[in-house]
C-alpha cells in the first residue's frame, strides 16, 4: 500500500491584495476538502488575487483536480483572480491531458 502524505497548506502575504497559498502533500478524495476551506477563509478575507503554488504536491487525483476547479470558481464568486504561480512537470502535463491548461493561468 502506498504511503499517504497529508496535505499541507501555508498562507502568505505576498503583496497587498495578493495572499499565495502553498500546497504540499498529496490533494486527493480525503483532502479536497481541506483546500477548498483554506481557499474559501483567505478569498473570503477580501483579497484580489489568490496565487497556488503547487509544486510541493507529491500526488492528485480526480477529487483533487475538482477541488481545484472549485477554488476557480470560488475565486470568480468573490470577482478575486486565481494564478497558479509554480507546479511540477508531473502536474504540468495533468493540466494538460485533462485540458485544464484552458482554464488556469499556468506559469511559463
């Protein structure tokens, strides 16, 4: 059985109006939930823009993909912009054969 890491969610300030939310671990079935809750709480804050930086993921699955779907709209909700500011290779191509690459600003 594989070992299953938590995740892991840090909020920073990076600029006024900007909050970046730092993901590590895996964003599964188990822990949607979670990232879709820190999302709402920082957006909910009145901040403009929300940056992911989701290249400490190990691992997402459908669940997490949808959880990250639900922070898009989450953020179009509350008229916040929505950037994912660093990623793996490995998630990279998870937007891309899933065509999610459409829909979020993904880093050159």
């Amino acid at each position: 059985m594989l070992e299953k890491t938590p995740l892991r969610t840090e909020v920073r300030s990076c600029e006024p109006g900007t909050v970046l939310l730092v993901l590590t671990g895996d964003l599964d079935y188990d822990t949607a939930a979670e990232l879709v809750a820190a999302a709402q709480e920082v957006l909910g804050g009145g901040v403009s823009r929300l940056d992911l930086d989701l290249s400490g993921l190990d691992f997402v699955d459908s669940s997490g993909l949808a959880a990250l779907i639900n922070v898009y709209n989450v953020a179009r909700e509350q008229e916040a912009g929505l950037r994912i500011v660093a990623l793996t290779s490995y998630l990279r191509h998870l937007f891309q054969v899933t065509a999610l690459d459409h829909i979020f600003e993904l880093p050159a």
